[in-house]
C-alpha cells in the first residue's frame, strides 16, 4: 500500500509548526527582556518597595509566556479554551489540595502589597522578635536580635499581632525601681526626676513620670516612664538604669533585695 504524502497539508502543517516555534523562541526571549526591564525599572522608582521588585518582574514574565503560548497553541490550531477549562479545572483540584500552601501564597501577595514591614526593619510577630531578612511568596524569614535565623508561614504572620519598631518614632520606657519601706517616697522621686531631666535623650513631651506603682514584699516599688527618640531607645534605657543606681547610691537610698521569711519547727522526739 502506498502512501500520498504530496498533499499540500504537509506544506502548511511544516509552516505552522515553524511559526509556532519562532513565536515561542521569540516570545520567551521578549519575556525574559521584560522581566529585566520591569526589574530594572521597579529599582529606580522611589514609590516601589525593594520587596515586591522580584515579584513584579516574576509575575511578568509568567504572564507574557502564557500569551506567548496561546498564541503558539492557536497558530497549530489548537483550539485553547478546551485547554484553559481542563487547567482551570487541574487548577482548582490542585488548589484544593495545597490549601494550606494556598494560604501562604495569598497572605504572601497580600504582605507584599500591604507592606506592614520591609526588608531591614525590626519587628515583633506574635512574640517572635527580629529583623526581617526577606518576604517570600511563602515564608517571611527573621533573624532574631540573637542572631538566630526564623522562618515563619506567611499565613500565620498574617493572622498575627504585627509590631513594627523601625516605623515607630518615639517609645516609651518603662523602670520599675525599689526602694526600702523606711526611705523618704518624695526624696527618691525627686532624685529620680532629676536623673531623667539630666539625660538629654529624654524628650519631656510627653512628659516624665516618676510615681509610687505598689506596695511589694520588703519594698516599695517605684514607677520611672518617659519617651525617647525609637533610634536611641535601648542606649537611654541601659545608661538610665546605671544613672538611676548610681544616683540612688549617692543620696543613701537603699534598693532591697527580694527576702523571704522561712520557720522552722522542729517536732518532738516520739
């Protein structure tokens, strides 16, 4: 038996597969470019996060293969939406599946857009403290002020409590000071104001507040809150607490140590 293959269909079939070919080489290299470009352009905008960049240049690129690729598909003939119903079809089976991963990726563009933090900035979420090292469409990574590398699921930091400490321009610091049940209340506040009028760190709006907070064990336990710039937070901190110690030293105020009565009782021999 004999085969025709003269046929002119073999003509066109060969010029559609070349055509299809050339639009996917062309399409891949033009994609490519446009990622770049986008990349490139994303860097020099000043209204552009750092952190979503990557993700803007991905995302182009990704939709400009796909039209690279219906466009192929239908210089073949192929008729594409029989193939979009099918992918969104495997679309959603697999989505039902990775519904947890599913999560991560919708709480990750929305960390992305939102941005409650970027790239540098320390943070505080849900109780875990550290700088944040990078935002990926799944997982933020932290390094914790121990130097310790975190990664958390992006949907956990979304339904977390977020604490920024890079974004904030003043803080409070709070003391809480003992003093002996004998020594003079308002000797020791008035000390303690003046150690903190001293340190020029501390702003005085809002303003210093040295007050009694309670009554403890052996003690009476003494309030120190004022507010300084969130850059010399830490630094004002440790040199108030050394200032307050020293300055309580030279004024002869005692600080107790926590004490604890113990009885003994001894039972009769039987």
């Amino acid at each position: 038996m004999r085969f025709d293959l003269s046929n002119v269909n073999l003509e066109k079939s060969a010029l559609a597969l070349g055509s299809a070919l050339v639009i996917l080489i062309i399409g891949w290299t033009l994609a490519g470019w446009a990622g770049i470009a986008v990349r490139r352009a994303s860097e020099r905008s000043q209204r552009v996060s750092p952190t979503l960049v990557p993700l803007f240049a991905k995302l182009t690129r990704i939709l400009l293969l796909l039209v690279v690729l219906v466009a192929a598909l239908g210089q073949l003939g192929i008729d594409t939406s029989g193939l979009f119903a099918a992918l969104g079809a495997a679309g959603l089976a697999v989505g039902l599946a990775l519904k947890d991963t599913v999560s991560d990726v919708a709480a990750g563009v929305l960390l992305l857009v939102l941005r409650p933090f970027d790239v540098g900035e320390a943070v505080d979420i849900g109780g875990t403290g550290g700088v944040v090292k990078s935002i990926d469409i799944l997982q933020t990574e932290l390094v914790s002020f121990e130097g310790i590398p975190i990664v958390l699921n992006n949907a956990a930091v979304r339904s977390a409590i977020i604490q920024n400490y890079s974004r904030a321009q003043t803080r409070r610091i709070d003391l809480e000071l003992r003093i002996g049940f004998s020594e003079d209340i308002g000797k020791a506040r008035a000390a303690l104001e003046d150690v903190l009028r001293s340190e020029a760190r501390v702003l005085q709006d809002p303003p210093i507040l040295v007050n009694t907070l309670r009554l403890d064990d052996g003690a009476v336990v003494l309030l120190v809150r004022c507010f300084t710039q969130a850059a010399d937070f830490w630094d004002t901190k440790l040199d108030l607490t050394r200032a307050i110690k020293e300055r309580l030293d030279r004024e002869g105020i005692s600080i107790p140590l926590p004490q604890r009565d113990v009885h003994l009782h001894r039972e009769p021999a039987a």
